[in-house]
C-alpha cells in the first residue's frame, strides 16, 4: 500500500490508500476523488488523467516513455517537468506520500467550448442561475451571477464545478453505484480497434 495525496484544483485534499499494483489513476478512480477522468480507461489514449507531481517527486518517479510523452502534448497546460498521466504510473510501496495536482483547467476548457454561448445573453444565463437558488443558497447564486457579468466566464464554471457540479456527481455515485469502487477493473493494452474488440469480447464471457 501506499498513501497518495490527490489535490483538487482548488486545493482541497484526498488522502487515500492505494494498493500497490494498482496506477495512481485507479487509486482517485476507485475513491470517487474528481478532476481525474481516465476516458481511455488506462490504455495512455488521451490525456484526461494528466496531473502535475510534486516538485520534489519528479526524480523518484519511473521515467515518462513515448508514448505518454506524445499523449501529454494534448494535455490542457502542461508542464514539461511536472506533468504526468497518472495511468501510467504504477503504485509500489516507494510512492507512499506521492503528492499530484489535478488541473482542472482542462474540464474548464471544455465547458468554455460548448457553453460560451451564454456569453450572449448574461441576463439569460442569470435567469438560469436563479432556479438553483433553492438548491445552492442565495450567496452562491449570486456570486455566480456577479463572475457572469464581470465576464469571468472560467471563473463562473470553475466554481461551479465544485460547488454544484461535482458535489451532485459524487452523491449521484455514491447513491445509484455503490459498488462502484469494488468493481474489477478492465485495463486494455492499447485504443486500437483490435484490443477493444478482444476487451468486449472477454466482458461479454464474464458477463454471461
């Protein structure tokens, strides 16, 4: 085992235990930890499990091969020192205290693209923003409202995302999945249509 410290975007902490074995990727996956999304599942596809190591963990870790060097160049913002895909970084007892960041920005990013719209019609959105009032408290609201009009469009959804958003996701896991982090979990080798393929075909046979 190993304690790993996961540290949201906005500085709140996750201590937790992950056995050894596992990546440091399906230590926050199987805690339910956000900002750590994994699309490809841990096959080095995408960059959604990008983190930044802690300046004094950047030498005690394996060396980043090819691969995970060609996918970190679509990482939102990466750092050529700090930065790694957490999927492929293998935890042993020797990572115990590993300290990363995960960037947010890229979920940001992301909502900018497909919500930007709403720069368009602010009083729109604001009316949008008072329906969650029941839910998330005048004050919030509000100061939600206040980043809208002051055109802070990254700032109104990175609020948003941790203290509407995520906080929904994780009661929603907690309630509807609770088995979720028992779940055995399913590496491939690659994205290639082939390891897919031969992946669906073996959960089929476990399924069945």
């Amino acid at each position: 085992m190993a304690k790993i410290t996961y540290v949201e975007h906005s500085g709140k902490e996750h201590v937790v235990e992950v056995a050894a074995g596992l990546t440091v990727m399906e230590g926050a996956r199987d805690n339910g930890i956000p900002g750590i999304e994994a699309n490809c599942g841990g096959a080095c596809a995408c960059s959604t499990c990008h983190v930044y190591v802690a300046p004094e963990w950047v030498e005690k870790l394996p060396k980043k091969d090819a691969m995970e060097e060609d996918m970190l160049d679509f990482a939102w913002n990466p750092d050529p020192v700090r930065s790694r895909l957490t999927c492929q970084i293998k935890v042993t007892p020797a990572l115990d205290v590993l300290r990363v960041q995960m960037p947010d920005e890229a979920r940001v990013q992301l909502l900018l693209e497909d919500y930007g719209f709403f720069a368009q019609d602010v009083d729109g959105f604001c009316r949008l923003l008072d329906g969650l009032v029941a839910l998330r408290g005048k004050d919030t609201v509000v100061h939600w409202q206040t980043l809208a009009r002051a055109g802070a469009w990254a700032d109104v959804f990175r609020a948003m995302m941790t203290d509407h958003y995520d906080p929904l996701y994780n009661r929603s896991m907690d309630r509807h999945y609770a088995g979720y982090a028992q779940a055995r979990p399913v590496l491939l080798p690659d994205g290639g249509p082939t390891a897919l393929a031969a992946t669906a075909s073996a959960m089929l046979a476990m399924a069945g």
